[in-house]
C-alpha cells in the first residue's frame, strides 16, 4: 500500500526527473511502441499481464542495457544469463504498477492502444516507428529503442505465459 500512496502524490508535487520519467504519457509510448512491434512482428494481440514488463524492463537502466541487441537472441539462453538480473525483476514489477496502469489507461484513452478480446493492439492512432521528439536525452532514446525491441522478441516467443515465467512473474 505504500507504492499507491507514494504514486497518489499530485504530478506537480512530485520530483522534477521522477515526473518526466514517470508520466503517463512517456510511459503510455513505451507501452504503445512495445504493442505496435509485437503486433507488427506477429500480427496478434498482447496480454494486458505482459505489458506491465515494459516498464521495469525498459526504465531500469542496468537492465535495459543488459537486453539483447537482437530481437532473435534465444530467450531461454538470455534468461539464464541474466538470472541475477531478472530476480529484482518481480518486485520492480510491483512497484511500477502504479506507472504502468497509470501509463495504459492514458495510451487507452489516447488510442495508441485499443483493447481486443481482453488483450492489447495498436489503437487507432499508434505510435509511429519513426516517432521521435525534436528534444530527447539519451536516456529516453535508449528506453524507446528498447521497448522496440521488447516487443520484437516477445512475439518470437512460443507463448506470452512462458514469457512471464521466464522473467519470474507468475501470470
């Protein structure tokens, strides 16, 4: 209950770096550029559970640089490379549900993602692979490129379910 109570603090009130980073508009992107790549790549929809790995994935720095460079690298073999990683991956996760269901609901409500079946799709304005802001720090480039990739090599695996317990999260 902390996480929720630290996240109900009103955006102007919140550090300067902690709320450009975090806002829903930033993150609602990598969601929308995650789902576009996955979709494009296998034309099929995305679990709402599986987005809610963007984030943690993409934000942290250690981890998003330790990501393949490749969206074919083996994913089974990426896991076990990374298991040290991965560990902190869990409760990164549930510290940022309050960023990632926050960032959905804008992409949602903005239509860079639309629901279908209970699962996500690109809506009806996605965000352009090309999409880039005329002012970007390296640091934002890197999380776009990476939740990019994200959504590459999530669709070149079997299932979402086996995503999910390969990055330690029970669905």
């Amino acid at each position: 209950m902390a996480d929720e109570t630290r996240w109900s603090v009103p955006w102007a009130a919140r550090p300067a770096e902690e709320a450009r980073i975090f806002n829903p508009a930033f993150c609602g992107e990598l969601l929308g550029r995650t789902v576009s790549e996955y979709h494009r790549t296998r034309q099929a929809t995305v679990s709402i559970v599986t987005v809610f790995l963007v984030l943690p994935l993409t934000l942290h720095r250690p981890t998003r640089e330790a990501l393949p460079g490749r969206a074919n690298t083996a994913f089974a073999g990426w896991v076990a490379e990374h298991s040290a990683l991965l560990a902190e991956l869990p409760d990164r996760a549930r510290r940022l549900r309050p960023v990632s269901r926050e960032a959905l609901l804008f992409a949602l409500r903005h239509q860079l993602l639309a629901l279908q079946g209970g699962d996500l799709i690109p809506g009806a304005k996605p965000v352009r692979r090309s999409a880039r802001p005329t002012v970007s720090t390296a640091e934002t480039t890197a999380a776009r490129s990476a939740a990019a990739l994200l959504g590459r090599w999530f669709a070149g695996q079997h299932t979402q379910t086996s995503i999910l317990h390969g990055m330690g999260i029970a669905p």
